[in-house]
C-alpha cells in the first residue's frame, strides 16, 4: 500500500432547501390560509478518526466531497427533507488545517473522534410562518441559506511512545521486526525504509509479541527512514517524515558501531542531533537513548567505547544490542518501557478540546425559528390555567341563579 501522509481537499456542505408560498382551499374548510411548508436543512460534513486507516491515500485522487441538499417546502404544511451528512473517515493522529486562514481546525487524536468541518445550510420558511391577524395571506417565504465550504490541508502524524531515528542502514527496521510484529523491508543498501512503520512491543513478555495473555506493558515503536547530514536542506529524504515522531514521548538514536562502518559514532550522534534541532526545538527537547547497534559484528570495541564514555559525560542512557542475535535487545525493551514510565503522558492539546467543544455544540444545535417551541412545564401552565377554570365555575353559579 502507498503511504501517503499529506492531502487537499475541498468540501461543501449541503444548500437549504427553500420554503413554499401555498395555500389551504378545502370546501369544509373555511378558513384553510397560508400552508407553505420549511424547506429541509442542507447535510453537513464530519470528520471521523477510524483505527483501520494507516494513509490519506483515499484522498488523493478524490478531493472534492460534496453533501445532499435539503429539499424544497410543499403545500399542506409539508417539509422538505434534510440533506444527508456525510462522513470522512481518516487515520488516527490526522491534523486538519483550514487553508484559507491557516487555522487548525482539528487534531484527531483519539479513535472514534467525530469534528464539524462543514455545517449544513438552513431552510428556509414557508409562508405559514408570516401569516399574523392584520396580514392573514402572505406571499412571502425564505430562500435556504447555503452550506459551508472549505479548502482543508490534512496532515497525517502517527502516534506512537517511542521513535527510532538514526542514519541509514543502523539496524531500524531491523530492530522494530525483533521486539514487534511488524515486517518492515530488511536489506544491505542505503535507504530500505522509505516510509515509516509502527509497532506494538510487550516489555514484560516475549519479544515480537504485541501482548501477553497476562497482561503487561506495551507501547507503541516507530520505525523512520534514515537521516543523513544536510536533511534539513532537503538532502535524502529530507525531514519530511520527521513529524511522525513529534507526538512521541521518548526517541531511541540508533548508530552503527560494527567494524564494517568507519564512521565517527560521536560525529554521528551530533549530526543527527542537530537535524532534529533544525526540524523543532520540541524535538530537541525530548528524552534520548542511545543504542550501539551490530555488537554480533564489533569485534574492536574501541569506537563502541568512545560512545558510551560520550553518554556517560553527556548524561544519556546508553545500550549496546545485536538485533541479529537478541543480546541486549530485552534489557533496552524494558529500558524504554521504564523510561515511558517515568515520563509524563502526553499533554492534551488544546485544539482537540476546542474541537470537541465544538463538535458538541453542533451536536445539539439550537431550536431554529421554524421548530416549534418547546412546551412549557407543568408548573408554569398550572397558573394560567387557574383563571379559566375560575370563569367556568362562575359561569355555573350564573346559570344556577336564574
């Protein structure tokens, strides 16, 4: 399947439907008056974050979505239909960005979340609703008021806990398909990965098992393509895959330290270091552990030395593995399993919440001018109907009287 993180579309929301000028003319109805019908509300647009999509690839070909109208008012009081809304089903973690006005309209960061993007137009009155005692045949009647539209920009950044950066061919993908289920393409030349991947690892049971019967903790692994020196100019890959590990909690820096590399890993570790710091200061900011990769093919420990020393001094966590044979692969689970654990979750962000707000709000729209009012209490009817019982009862007592 294509990995497509990026998308643009257009959507609108349906038009209102118009209201009717009509009029009852019955023969045992003599006073039928005005009986144009509310023209139907348009169908509005929602987003909804669905765990079964992994891309934006529906949308890149199909970009326009348009909702039904509502249907026009007939005579004899009748209502037009309402529109149908429509629902855009996108992966979890998918930030949604108004075009226009560069706003963030939402962050669907949770299974099942359903956002508003585009309302549905009202409709509009039929002359039933201008009729009044000094103008008892209107002619009158509203036009449905169009539905929303909008260009949105979707941006797809994947949830995970911790997120796996380093130069290419490290031992990434290697690694995520040891302690997870995933089956990332493995191979010897530069740039395998050319999409990132997630994984679910068990820190207290099996390695490559996402769960145990007995329960214990899990967390969420991403796997990205290979960095080199220059990306934040657009060298290899670039960064743009980088965004993906902006929501993560913990990032593991892989490098090669095997006798078949030559390179400096300290050298190495600092260019990374710093085309994260070019990409987001945010990114910068989070909690690292170093891993030494290929110890089954170390035979001269001397450059695995130099960068547990630099760890040392800089205060990292360091870990040296062989994805190939397992050795240390455990220890650096449960490692980042404690680390996760030490760390504060994730911060709700605020947009999300003023989403929802918003979301709710649709949910339970206001009475429009057309719905009949709401029928009052019985406490409040209660008084005023004391004073027409009061007339009956001495209307009796009149009738008694003569």
């Amino acid at each position: 399947m294509v990995f497509v993180d990026e998308a643009k579309i257009y959507v609108k929301a349906g038009n209102g439907g118009n209201g009717c000028v009509a009029f009852r003319r019955e023969k045992f109805v003599p006073r039928g008056g005005p009986s144009g019908g509310d023209g139907g509300h348009g169908g509005s647009i929602f987003l909804e974050a669905n765990v079964h999509d992994n891309t934006l690839l529906r949308y890149r070909y199909n970009r326009e979505f348009k909702a039904d109208r509502g249907r026009h008012g007939e005579g004899s009081n009748c209502s037009g239909h309402s529109g149908a809304d429509m629902i855009l089903a996108v992966p979890v973690g998918t930030v949604v960005v108004d075009e226009d006005t560069g706003e963030q309209v939402a962050d669907m960061t949770k299974a099942g979340q359903r956002v508003l993007i585009a309302q549905g137009g009202r409709g509009g009155r039929g002359n039933q609703h201008f009729a009044k005692p000094w103008h008892q045949a209107p002619r009158e009647s509203e036009e449905g008021q169009p539905g929303a539209e909008r260009h949105l920009h979707l941006e797809l950044k994947l949830l995970a806990d911790v997120g796996l950066v380093g130069f290419p061919n490290v031992g990434k993908s290697t690694l995520i398909s040891r302690i997870s289920a995933a089956h990332p393409k493995i191979a010897d030349y530069p740039f395998t990965t050319l999409q990132p991947g997630l994984g679910v690892v068990s820190a207290d049971g099996v390695p490559g098992k996402p769960s145990e019967k007995g329960g214990g903790r899990t967390f969420v692994v991403a796997d990205l393509p290979g960095l080199i020196e220059g990306a934040h100019t657009g060298a290899g890959l670039g960064i743009r895959f980088l965004k993906h590990i902006e929501r993560t909690r913990l990032i593991a820096h892989l490098i090669d330290t095997s006798d078949a590399s030559d390179r400096d890993p300290v050298r190495d570790f600092e260019i990374i270091e710093g085309e994260l710091a070019a990409f987001s200061e945010k990114l910068a900011e989070k909690p690292v552990i170093v891993v030494a990769t290929k110890l089954d093919a170390t035979t001269d420990r001397t450059r695995l030395d130099k960068l547990r020393d630099f760890c040392a001094k800089r205060g990292l966590e360091f870990h040296a593995i062989s994805s190939a044979s397992g050795e240390g692969v455990p220890q650096l689970v449960r490692a980042m399993a404690d680390a996760l654990d030490r760390l504060a979750p994730a911060e709700p962000i605020e947009e999300e919440a003023s989403a929802a707000a918003a979301a709710a709000e649709t949910e339970l729209p206001a009475p429009t001018e057309n719905e009949p009012p709401a029928p009052a209490s019985s406490t409040v009817a209660a008084p005023a109907a004391a004073p027409k019982r009061a007339r009956s009862r001495a209307g009796a007592r009149r009738k008694e009287d003569r």
